[in-house]
C-alpha cells in the first residue's frame, strides 16, 4: 500500500508530521481528518532502501516480542489502576526501551489528538501486528480493553516463551549437525586426496567410501557455480511465492498432514485460539466480535479460515462448535468441549480450560520429540563419520600391506 508523507496541525495547535498508509492521497487526508488534523502539506513518501553503514543489522532498532510484553504488561497494569490511557501511555514511554519509544511518543500524540489508541496502533505495523491491533479495537468497542490488555500479553508471553524453548533445545543438535558437516568437509577435501594417489599404482581399488567422497569432492568442485545459481535461484522463488495465498494454503495443509509436526502445530494454534477467545468472552465480548479478533491471532491458514466460517455460522444464529466444524479432523475433543461450554452457558472458563490443556501437551510433545531429536542426530552423525574413518583407516592399512 503507498505511503503518504505529511505535515498537519493537530487540535491543540501543534504541528506534526508523520507517515501514512493509504490506497490513494485523497484516502489519506481522509484519514488524518478523522483523526483531528488539518492537514496542509502531504505528498508520496520517498521509498529506498538507507545506506548499508545506516542500517540495523542486529535489530537493536526493531520492536521484538519482549518489548511488545513489557509495553502490554506495564500499560495494561496502569490501565487496570484507573488510569486513563495517555496517562498510561505517558508514563510508560518514560520506560520504554530506544527501540519503542519514539513510536509511543507518536501513540501519545495521536491518542491526545483524539484518535483511538487501535487507530493509533494501527500507524505503526512494524511495531503493533494487525492482530494486536484487532483485539485492542475489540477491547475499546466492548469497554473490556483492560481485560483485553491482560490476555493479549498472555498470549505473547507463552508465544515468546516456545519459541525460546525451542531455540535453546535445538542448539546442541544444530552444534552437532555443524561440527559433522566440518569433519565430512575435511575427510573430503583433505585427507581422500592425499590417499587417491596411494591407489594408483599399486593395482588395487580404492574402498567404496573413498569412491564415493572423491566423487562427491570432484562434483562440488566442478559445479559448484551451479550449485550456488540453483540454491539463490530457489531462495528468490521461495520469498517470492511465500505470501502468495495459495501457497500459504498449500503451506498450511502441508503442516497438518506430517505426522509428528501436526500435533504441535494443532496444539500451538488451538491454544492459542482458546486461549484469547476465552479471556474475551469472560470480558463479556460479544461472541461473533470476540471470533473476529482471534481470528488473526490464527497462523495457519486452515484455522483462520475456520474461524472466519464460525463468524459467519454466528450471524446466521448458529453455534461456535458448528461454526468450526472444519476443525474436526484435527481436534474432536476440543469441539466437543465447547460445544458442551455452550450447552452449559460456560463458554469462556471451558475455553480458558482447553487452552491450559492444548500448552501443556504441547510443550510436553515438544519435549519428547526434542529428546528423542538429540540421540538420533548423534547416532547419525556418528555413524557417517565412524563409517568414513574405518573405510580411511582400512585403506592406509591395506596399502601399506601391499608396499611390505
């Protein structure tokens, strides 16, 4: 979507500048109007790329997860408080870290201009995701947005906390993985070399994995120009069709059917999912809004389009189970249960339930395939290697038996 620069005044007389995104320049004023500005300068905003000595290359200046859960935890405890949101919002800029706080300063401003703080969140993508700034909207349409706060730092917090689990599990095998690609490399590159002329005139063949590793050292060698061409060439194919929607379909469908990762993917989702959607009906938001702002919360396509369904089952006076009964092939008992919460009017505490339910299989499954990960990859690896090392040790044996 273009992006419009702009110099306007606001309410209070003080002049602002800023960015906008909008389908056209007539869009955008619109847009600032209904903020509360008057807008008196706005034209395209000038895109390229800045200079490489300019550029952020360890994201210090990127807003991560963990800014994101002490902004949410910090601003939802003022809210909670009695504070009004740009009190809150004030007091918290004085906290918040290098990379968040020019973008709370603009939060502040626009919400002081008059713009609601989702609109306000909403300026800021790179920052706020669609899906934070959907459920804050549902929390400001619904007068729950403290309530809304509280949940959505749940949500990111076990998020953030998985995926640091499994970065730190897969260490050790990803030194492993890096430690036995040296060793075949020097095995290879080093020492079947050395060995290809003993061979050569002593009338006997090398052994199979010298055959082999020379072989594989000769191809890299000659082709690898080639090989580097195919390897950037499928990267830039894989970047340019990843958001395309039918293959983000494809993606998701693929992710439900290998068997030891649609459990978790399963699990991660439909915690997640429960969890949010729980914690916004127990706020007393209305079902068919508290569906339309989980629903971004969804990463694989095929539960985002499930809930989109439900969303229209609601308006049509259905059930949330009917609603997601797309869902059944993967998840019967959470179905079940909620159609049960329904019968019982329980709703909200039942979801809460599941998702307590759904993190700590997870998390345990995670567990179990992590650990049977780690002694699989040693034994693999040990087994290339010792292999390559006894047909090595073998062939200097064997040769210096035919030079006695």
């Amino acid at each position: 979507m273009p992006r419009f620069a702009y110099r306007a005044y606001a309410a209070d007389g003080r002049a602002r500048s800023g960015k906008v995104e909008a389908e056209s320049r007539q869009r955008a004023v619109a847009a600032l109007r209904a903020e509360g500005l008057q807008v008196f300068a706005i034209e395209a905003a000038v895109s390229g790329s800045a200079a490489f000595w300019n550029r952020d290359l360890f994201g210090r200046d990127r807003v991560n997860d963990a800014a994101r859960i002490a902004f949410l935890r910090e601003f939802g405890t003022l809210l909670g408080a009695g504070l009004t949101v740009d009190r809150s919002l004030r007091l918290v800029e004085r906290q918040a870290s290098a990379a968040l706080r020019p973008v709370l300063a603009d939060l502040l401003e626009r919400v002081v201009g008059g713009a609601s703080l989702s609109r306000a969140m909403a300026a800021h993508p790179q920052a706020f995701p669609r899906d934070m700034v959907d459920i804050v909207r549902a929390g400001e349409a619904t007068g729950t947005l403290t309530d809304v706060i509280a949940s959505l730092t749940g949500s990111i917090e076990r998020r953030d906390a998985v995926r640091r689990h499994l970065v730190s599990a897969m260490i050790y095998p990803g030194l492993l993985v890096l430690m036995a690609i040296g060793t075949v490399a020097m095995i290879v590159g080093v020492l079947v070399p050395a060995l290809a002329p003993l061979f050569e005139g002593s009338g006997q063949a090398p052994p199979l994995a010298i055959r082999a590793a020379a072989a594989f050292g000769d191809g890299i060698a000659r082709w690898w120009p080639g090989l580097l061409a195919g390897i950037g060439l499928g990267c830039l194919v894989l970047v340019r069709f990843w958001p395309a929607p039918a293959f983000a379909a494809f993606r998701a469908r693929l992710a439900l059917r290998l068997p030891l990762v649609r459990e978790i993917v399963v699990g991660i989702e439909l915690g997640r999912i429960c969890r949010v959607l729980g914690t916004l009906l127990q706020a007393e938001v209305p079902i068919p809004d508290a569906v339309a702002a989980t629903r971004p919360i969804a990463g694989n396509r095929v539960f985002r389009d499930a809930l989109a369904q439900a969303g229209r089952r609601l308006t049509e006076g259905g059930s949330l189970a009917s609603g997601l009964a797309a869902l059944r092939p993967h998840a019967p008992s959470t179905l079940n249960l909620i159609a049960s919460g329904e019968q019982v009017n329980r709703l909200g505490p039942v979801l809460v339930h599941a998702a307590e339910m759904h993190e700590t299989q997870t998390r345990q499954r995670i567990d179990r395939l992590l650990a049977l990960l780690t002694p699989l990859v040693t034994v693999v690896i040990g087994g290339l290697i010792g292999g390559l090392i006894v047909s090595v040790m073998g062939a200097i044996l064997s040769v210096g038996q035919l030079a006695q």
